[in-house]
C-alpha cells in the first residue's frame, strides 16, 4: 500500500454541501446543525442551503398528521 503524503492536512479540502466545489476548510463557511456539521464555500450556497432546509421542515411539518 502506498502513503499518500498530505503536506497540508491542517488544510483539508471539503465539498460544499451545495454546489460540491472543493473549498479548503479553513476557508470553508462553517454551519453547525443539530447533529450534522454544513459547509459550505461562500455565503450565497449557505443561504441557498438555509432556504432549501426551510423549506424542507416545512414540509416535514405538512406532512405530519
Ligand atoms: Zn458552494
């Protein structure tokens, strides 16, 4: 097996939850969830993500009997 050496491991690259453009995380925004933690590569795929799970709790509510 070969190591593949990771001179910048402190630097770790991360897809964006929405777009899935790798950002390294140290530049990553970062959310903390309930029980997951998002990134994501600016603000504008945050907001994205934000409005998208809004709009998912909602249906969650909708759905609910
Ligand atoms: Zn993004």
């Amino acid at each position: 097996m070969t190591a593949h050496p990771r001179p910048h491991s402190a630097d770790e690259m991360i897809p964006c939850d929405v777009c899935h453009k790798e950002i390294p995380l140290s530049e990553a925004q970062r959310f903390e969830a309930q029980d997951y933690v998002a990134h994501f590569c600016g603000l504008d795929c945050y907001s994205t993500w934000k409005h998208r799970s809004e709009a998912l709790k909602q249906q969650d509510k909708d759905s609910q009997r």
